[in-house]
C-alpha cells in the first residue's frame, strides 16, 4: 500500500524534476517582442546551486514521506521556493539589464509548478477533508501568494510589467468578466429553473424544451454572438431609449445574452434530473402531510433537488467564465481583452496576464461550488 | 425514419446548399447590410474554407480520439491505476481553460496559422474523450467482466471484444462532445490566422459588415449542427446493437 502510495506521488515528482532539468527556469528577452534565451534553475542568477538543491529536495520529499499532510506540506513549499526563486531570479537579472529587458517565466518554471500544484491537490483529496478545513487548507497559501505579489516580490517578471503597464484595463476587465458572468447567470436562472420545473411536470414541454436547448449549446460561442448582435442591433435602431442602457448589437449586451442562453441547458437538465431523482415516497409523505403543490415543492423537491440543480448550475459558471473570454471580439470586455490585444502585439506575458485569472476564477467557482453542494448533501441527509 | 435521421437530412441538406451556392442567403444577408456593403463572402471561395474548417476539425479529431481512448485505456488498467487521480485532476484543471487560451499559448510555441488551431484543438478536443472512455470502461458491469475471464479470454482480447464494445457509445458521446466544441474553437482559430468558416465572422466583426458575420455565423452554427445530429445517430444505433 505504502509503495503504490509512493510511486503514485512520483508521478508528479519526476515530471516536475525533468521540466526544471530539461527546460528553462527563466526566459530573459533584450526587449518585449524579441525571442529570448533561457536561464537554467542552478545558474547563478536562475535559482543558484543551492536554490536548485533545496527545490529538488522539497520535491523528493513529496515521495520519501509517508504520510499525505507531510507530503501536502512539502509540494507547497516547493511551490513557495519555486515562487520566491523566479521572483529573486527576475530581480537579479534585471538589475543588471538594460531598461527594456523582458525576464518571462520558463517552461521549466511552469511544468514544475503545475505539477507541484497537482501534487499538493492530490494529497489533499487523499486527505478527505471537510470542505471547509479543504478551503483553509487552500486559502492560506492562496493568501501567502496575494501577500507576496502585493508586497512586490513578482515585480520585475515580465507578466507583472505589463500589469503594470495596464492596470487600468485589466481593472475593467476584471469587472467586465464579473459583469459578464453574474449578468448572465441571474437571468438563466431565472428562466431556467421554472423551465426545469415545466419540463419535470410536462412530458410535452420536455420534448419541445430539451432539444432546442441543445441545438443553442451546440452553436459554437463566435456563431452566437455573430447570430445575437443582428436583433440585438436592430432593437437598439427600433428603440433608441434601450441604447442608453447599453442595448446594442456590439458590447456586452449580446455577450450576456449568449451567455445566459449556454447557461440554460445545464440549468434546465438538471433541475429536471434532480426533481425526478425526488423518491415518490418522500412525495406521498409531503401529501400526507396535508402539503399544497407549492409547498410540497419549496419544502420537500427543491431542498431534495438542490445538490442535482447546484451542480448544474456549477457547470455553467465554470463554462461561462471561459466562454466569456470570447466576448471581448464584440466589444463586450472581460479578460478576453486582453489576451486578444495580447495576440494582437504578440506579446506573450499580456495574454498570460489575460488568462490565468481566468483560469484561477474557473477553479475558485469550483471549489466554492464542491463546498456548497457537499453542504447540501449532508443537508439532505439529515 | 426516425426524426433525428429526418433532422440531419434537412441540416445537411441546408448547409451543403449554403456551401455550394452561397448566393442563396442574399435575400437574408440584404436584411441585416448597411447599403452599399459588399453581402457575400469574396476573399476566399466558401467551399474552400469549408474544406479547410473540416480538414482541421477532422484530423485533430483523429489524434484526440486516438489519444483520449490509449490514456483511458491505460488509466483504467490495474497497472496504470496511480495514474488515474492525476489524470483525472489534469483533465478538469484542463477544462478550466478557455480555448482561447489554449490557442493564445500554442501561438508562441508554433506561430500563426494551422499548427497553433491544430494543436490546440487535439489539447482541448482529448479531455471529453479521455474523461468518457474512463466511464464507459468503469461502467462495464464486473459481472460481465467475470464472465469474460471465466471463458478464458486473456486480457487483450477481454478489451477489444468485451469492454470496449459495451463501452462505445460512452466513448462515443465523448467524441462527440470533442467535435462540437472544435467546431466552435477552429472557428476561434481564425483569431490567430487558420483558414477557416471563423475569417468570415472576424472579417465581419474587423470591417463592421454584418452581413459577413450573419453568413459566417449561420455557417458554423449548420456546420455544428450536423456534426452533432450525424454523431448522435450513430450514438443510438450503437447503443441498440450493444
């Protein structure tokens, strides 16, 4: 057991040594747009000999030790090291460098990373923790990490600079993101959950409903947008007072609008799945219970339902947060701003900048998500 | 014939009418163009990027498949057992990214055009693969399983005559769903210089000709459609011959 434990951790371990043996830690550039040439981790001014030592340490350690929290402990100080290396790294090598130097993170730096990251990950579902103690265990090293960034430690690697060199658009991206996703969710779940309901009670509505919603979900995100901006165009020309709302065929309106209708399947599918996973004999109490419709609904199908329907709705956040992302071709912002203009400059580190907050707010929504239907769950079941 | 046959009949019928005689949306496009506004597509024949768009969907389909099912195969095996919960981690840590990302991170590595769509669509199209081949193989009940060791079959031949085939339309529904969201990120691929039905829609959306972006649009979408509809016939009659 302890061996297959073992050589499960190796896993990550050996990928993780081979990308910082093979691969550059750090990419250094004479300016943004030039290729570079790498920096290896044990060079002087990469991690040094000893940083490399130290890394590699950490990282075999998450197989020598047995037990899962010691080796959580370890891939997340690995992680740490590895941070703190490329930020001490940037800061050596630009100190040293020409104003316009570029220091961009390697592809040894990010495979180690990934694989650190899976590591801690894994030892931490072996855990089986509570959802909440699992939270912690995530949130005070996310918190170490917003405490270094802040404190400056990233400062000279090049994703940073173009943070800097952008903030305020990324500023409006974050909150145009958020606008996108919010905006949508809270109409789709306004339709989609008495949508649900109709198709649980009516077996014709469910043979009309289910698969014009799967025709909308199969329409590629770029076709719906295109499709979206023609009404939504020509309702901002019939009625001019909704343009002051921001109503047009380019911008966020038909963004929202696409987004709210990939929101619907998911929704409707699995308010209906949940509501016929309700066991009759559960109804039949409710019902002797002397319950009405909508009471037998609000107190017994729904809370029942809620772990089928939370997880639909989890399903949509994570794949609107991404599909947002394609938004910003009509004009309708979000992060996807910046990776296009990224792509546009073909400057690597803006599209960076661009998508790991997109990532890191797909894998937030899941967590959060993992913790509430787990919640309801062991609600139900009480 | 049954309905879903009957409504990929009038799909395909439909986009290979658009294809080969695009002026037939005219009257569509005339609605939504700003006078004086070119209405068709001109720059490249639609046929072409057609045949473009499916060429890419196809072939990175061909490679997905291959290694989505040899990964879930191999996971699933006693041997590869540890390597189940990375690759499953890996796998929903992939589908938290975006396609643009996907493609946005192939662009450095591969330049513009076909290479960084390609590889991003075999990146991206794997997962659903992967993750439904784990859950057909799974899915097979252990009964079954027992039968087949108890006539004998060694380990091979217990897979490609017993798991497998009662796993198809798992996997199956996994291709599909890979080929779907291609058809949607090659479009995006135009973004970064693939040749593709997505050059019409971004033309569009860079001149502000709507008409250009109504055709590319209902192009794609008809496109996506019948891939879907096509994948899910088969997914029906496989199911009923298991």
């Amino acid at each position: 057991m302890k061996n297959a434990s073992r050589r499960s951790a190796a896993v990550y371990a050996l990928p993780a040594l081979a990308g910082l043996a093979l691969l550059p830690f750090l990419d250094f550039r004479a300016n943004r747009i030039v290729s570079g040439e790498g920096v290896m981790l044990w060079a002087p001014e990469g991690g040094s000999l000893l940083g490399a030592a130290t890394l590699a340490t950490l990282i075999l350690g998450t197989v020598l030790i047995g037990a899962q929290l010691g080796r959580f402990v370890a891939a997340l100080a690995a992680l740490a090291l590895l941070l703190w290396l490329a930020g001490q790294g940037a800061a050596t090598l630009s100190a040293e460098a020409p104003e316009f130097a570029r220091i961009s993170l390697g592809g040894g730096f990010w495979i180690a990373a990934a694989f650190a990251a899976l590591a801690a990950a894994d030892a931490v579902a072996r855990l089986s923790l509570g959802a909440l103690v699992r939270i912690v265990a995530l949130a005070l090293p996310a918190l170490g990490f917003g405490l270094a960034l802040r404190g400056g430690l990233f400062d000279d690697l090049s994703i940073l600079r173009e943070y800097a060199a952008n903030r305020d658009v990324f500023d409006a991206a974050l909150g145009g993101h958020m606008r996108l996703v919010l905006g949508s969710l809270i109409p789709a779940l306004l339709i989609g959950l008495p949508l649900g309901w109709l198709c649980f009670s009516s077996r014709r509505a469910r043979t009309v409903v289910l698969p014009v919603l799967n025709l909308l979900q199969t329409t590629p995100s770029i076709a719906m947008f295109g499709l979206l901006m023609v009404p939504l165009g020509a309702l901002s020309r019939a009625v001019p007072a909704l343009r002051d709302w921001g109503v047009g065929g380019i911008g966020a309106a038909p963004a929202i609008v696409a987004l709210a209708l990939y929101a619907l399947l998911p929704i409707v599918a699995n308010t209906y799945a949940g509501l016929v996973g309700v066991p009759e004999t559960m109804r039949d109490a409710g019902r002797g219970m002397g319950m009405s419709r909508a009471r037998l609904l609000a107190r017994v199908e729904l809370p029942l339902a809620a772990p089928v329907i939370l997880t639909g709705i989890r399903i949509v956040v994570v794949q609107n947060i991404g599909l947002a992302a394609v938004a910003a071709l009509i004009g309708g912002g979000g992060f996807g701003t910046l990776v296009f203009r990224g792509m546009g400059q073909a400057a690597m580190d803006l599209v960076l900048l661009g998508t790991l907050p997109i990532v890191a707010l797909a894998i937030l929504a899941s967590l959060m998500f993992d913790a509430i239907i787990e919640t309801t769950r062991r609600g139900g079941a009480r | 014939m049954s309905r879903g046959a009957l409504a990929l009949l009038v799909a395909l019928a439909l986009f290979a009418a658009l294809v080969l005689w695009p002026g037939l949306m005219t009257p569509l496009l005339r609605l939504v163009a700003e006078p004086g506004q070119a209405l068709l597509y001109d720059r490249q024949p639609i046929r072409v990027l057609v045949a473009w768009h499916l060429a890419l969907v196809g072939a990175a389909g061909v490679v997905a498949s291959v290694v989505g099912m040899t990964l879930g195969v191999l996971v699933t095996r006693p041997r590869g057992a540890e390597f189940m919960t990375l690759a499953r981690m890996a796998s929903n840590l992939g589908q938290t990214f975006p396609p643009i990302a996907v493609l946005a991170v192939a662009v450095p590595l591969l330049g513009f055009g076909f290479e960084p769509t390609f590889l991003a669509l075999c990146a991206y199209g794997l997962l659903p693969v992967f993750e439904n081949t784990v859950a057909g193989l799974r899915g097979v009940p252990a009964p079954v399983r027992e039968a087949a060791r108890g006539m004998g079959l060694a380990c091979s031949a217990r897979l490609w005559r017993v798991e497998l085939p009662l796993a198809a339309p798992v996997i199956l529904t996994g291709l599909r769903l890979s080929t779907v969201v291609n058809i949607g990120t090659a479009t995006i691929g135009s973004t970064v210089g693939a040749v593709g039905l997505g050059e019409v829609i971004i033309a569009g959306l860079q001149s502000g000709n709507t008409a250009f972006v109504l055709q590319g649009a209902l192009l794609v979408a008809l496109m996506a459609i019948c891939a879907d509809l096509a994948l899910r016939g088969l997914e029906r009659r496989m199911s009923r011959a298991g």
